[in-house]
C-alpha cells in the first residue's frame, strides 16, 4: 500500500505540494505556456520534486530506470516512422490510396482509414499521428478536397487500433510492464475487442463527418515513386515488424529488439552513409524521450502521495460489481482519467496499481483498453493526439478542443462500451 511521505498521514502538507506540482506540471505539458515544448515542462516538474525534497532523488532515479524498455521501442519506432517518412513510403502509401479512391471521396476515407489501421498496428499510434498525418494531408490537398474528415482518421484511428497487437502502442509496455503477454494470448484477449473498437469508430467518425464525404475529388493519376532506398525502408519496416511478432510470440521485452532492427533497417537503407544517419538523427523527435521519462518521475511522486494506493481501491471496488458493469467501471474510470492527466500517468498508475492487488483478468483487459482507446474524446488524452496536433500545426492546420471533443463524444463512448463488453464476456 503506498503512503504519503512525511508526517501528517495521507493529507498531509507534504502529499498535497506532490499534487500541487504535479497538476501544474500535467497542465504545462497539455497546454505548452509560452509555447514551451512538452518536454521541458515534464523535465522542470520533476526537478522541481526531486529539488524540493518532495522525491528523494535515488527514487527518481529509479522511476526513470523503469522507463528503459519503453524508451528503447520508442526510439526504434521514431527511427523508422522517420526513416519511412524521409523515403517517401508513406506518401507513397497516400498517393496508392487518393488514386484507388477514383474520385470517390467516401471511397478515400475508406482506403486511408485502412492505412492508418495498418501503420497503427505496425509501427505504433505514435507514427501514424507523427508521420501519416503529414502525408494524408498532402494527399488530400492534391485530390483537391476536404482535408478535416481524412485528418481526423489519423488522430481517432491512432488510438482505436492500438491494442491489436502489444506493439501498437507504448501505453501497452507501461500498463503491463514485465508482465507484457506473449502474442498469442494478447491476441486470444484482445483480437476481436480490437476489431469492434476499429468498427465502431469507422461507423461513429464516418457518420460525423458524412457531409463532408458528398461529392467527388480529383482522379489521383500520379501516384508517387518509390525509390530504391524507399524500397529498402519498407523491407526494413517489414523486417522489424517480423522480428517484433516473433519477440512478442516469445513473450520477450520490446524495447531492445526494436531499437536493434530499427537501427539495422536505418543503416541498410542509407548504406551507412554520415550523411544520411545524420538527417535522420536530426529529424527525430527526440524529446519525446525526456517527456517520457519526467512522467516516470511524475507519477513515482504521486504514488508515494497515494496515488497508487486510490486506483486500487478503485479497481477492487470495481471488481466487486458483475463482471461486465465491472469492466466499464474500471475503463470508462481510466479513460476520464486519461482525458484529465494524459494516458500515459494514467497508465503508469494504473499500471502500477494492478501490479499490488488482486483483481479480475477482465478488469486487467479492461483497464488497457480505457487507457489505450479512451483517450479518443479529447485533444489532451493521448500522446498521439498532442503529436498529432502538433503535426498538424507545421501544415498550418489549426483544430480546436472543442471541435475535437464534439466528435469525440460521438466517436469514443460506443467503440469503448463495445470493446469492453466484449472483453469482458470473452475473459476467463
């Protein structure tokens, strides 16, 4: 059970500084005052706990160690989402879907929303936020239409489509921690509550943006080349793709076998050349890895406040409801969660939690769903939706909360309440 450090009990002076920080800290990565990156207020926020003598700093240390294999697998999926995007595989990708769409506008929405679905999948919700939305948009500019519907795919689809498999998103790694499962019971557990949440949100974000899809949209005759360095990164994806489903078919950790092949598909593909290695490296967002680990720290804070301690008590009481109001207790919790703070504390709590008592499989499945797919009803719920703002705003697109949260309404509540009840029932 955690405790609140210092005297005072769970309400002391002490706890109630560790939240004050921490909401500061949570609002400042949200919502980036002087437009200062997302990184730097996670940093400053931890070294603000660790300073004030709030977190001593050997367990700080130590949050941020616990972080290694999650940082690992991000920095292998951003090596090659950029080396995918610097070879122009996902604009080829794009121009393949603007030209099978033969002028249909539904017919487009379709074909990328399958695209995201199969970078989602593939190479995390993270890529299809950062690298697809550029591309998409680019596609949609040429096709002379809409871009609103086709860019929204790329947001709601990064998170319905992340748990298909472990690799799909890191909120997974840090939910189970070591206790990730092997391929074939995550798939046994997790397949078809997947393809409900992909169904559902098709249905509910098509049907939102159903005006939008009337007409028609240039013919995309010119469909992007793909060069043979090109060629040789979509191998390269293919290839850690292979080696990922074999690593988790084992029931290994992820981090180190993504970092290694993305690192071997990086070098094969630009022949080793300075040159080359050096753009990439520039163009990585590598400060995705300090935000990373400042929420490690974050969240080690709020469990020595009690933290912990509360989403336990939650997710036993939780458990004692019938299984399947149980399992919507505990993921619609997590997601509302999730939209105040981010999934990615939330998850870290939750993960946390679920590791000290003693619950259901079913309330476990469920509580990585919320957190995996919940985050779907706002701007602020996920990482991927924070990088695919900011992607969209290099593109001088500008959508607000509000706009976002309107077809998250619509869009979330169903895909969840279906994949859970379905997980639920299926759960031994």
């Amino acid at each position: 059970m955690a405790t609140a450090p210092g005297k005072g009990g769970r309400y002391s002076v002490t706890t109630v500084l560790v939240w004050f920080i921490a909401a500061g800290t949570i609002a400042g990565v949200l919502f980036r005052p002087k437009d200062w990156p997302e990184a730097l207020w996670a940093c400053l926020g931890a070294c603000v706990l660790v300073i004030s003598g709030l977190l001593p700093l050997s367990q700080a240390g130590a949050a941020v160690a616990k972080g290694t294999d999650v940082y690992l697998f991000l920095t292998g999926m951003m090596l090659l989402s950029e080396l995918a995007r610097r070879e122009g595989v996902f604009d080829w990708l794009a121009s393949h879907a603007v030209a099978a769409a033969k002028g249909s506008r539904a017919r487009l929405f379709s074909l990328v929303y399958l695209v995201g679905i199969g970078v989602t999948v593939f190479l995390s919700n993270d890529a299809t936020a950062v690298v697809l939305t550029p591309a998409v948009y680019a596609a949609v500019q040429k096709a002379r239409t809409k871009a609103l519907p086709y860019l929204f795919i790329c947001a709601f689809i990064a998170n319905a489509a992340s748990f298909v498999l472990p690799i799909s998103n890191p909120a997974n790694l840090v939910v189970y921690g070591s206790k990730l499962p092997p391929l074939l019971p995550w798939l046994r557990t997790f397949l078809v509550p997947s393809l409900c949440s992909i169904l559902a949100t098709y249905v509910a974000l098509r049907w939102v943006v159903r005006r939008e899809l009337e007409g028609t949209v240039e013919d995309g005759r010119e469909i992007a080349a793909l060069s043979a360095a090109g060629r040789s990164a979509a191998w390269g994806i293919v290839g850690t793709g292979a080696i990922l489903l074999a690593a988790s078919a084992f029931g290994l950790e992820l981090g180190v076998p993504t970092c290694v092949a993305a690192t071997i598909a990086v070098l094969i593909a630009t022949r080793a050349k300075g040159r080359d290695l050096r753009e990439i490296g520039k163009s990585v967002s590598w400060s995705v890895l300090p935000l990373v680990a400042g929420l490690f720290v974050l969240v080690e804070a709020l469990n020595r406040a009690g933290a912990q301690h509360d989403v336990g008590s939650a997710l036993r009481w939780c458990a004692g409801l019938p299984r399947v109001t149980g399992s919507l207790a505990a993921s619609f919790g997590i997601a509302g969660l999730s939209n105040v703070m981010n999934n990615l504390p939330s998850g870290l709590l939750a993960g946390g939690a679920l590791q000290t008592v003693n619950v259901p499989a079913s309330i476990r499945d469920s509580v990585l769903i919320g957190v995996d797919l919940g985050p779907n009803l706002s701007v602020t719920g996920s990482l991927a939706t924070v990088l695919w703002l900011i992607a969209l705003r290099r593109e001088g697109e500008q959508i607000g909360g509000w706009q976002f949260f309107k077809t998250g309404l619509v869009v979330m509540p169903p895909a969840l309440l279906l994949s859970v009840t379905v997980v639920s029932l299926l759960s031994r």
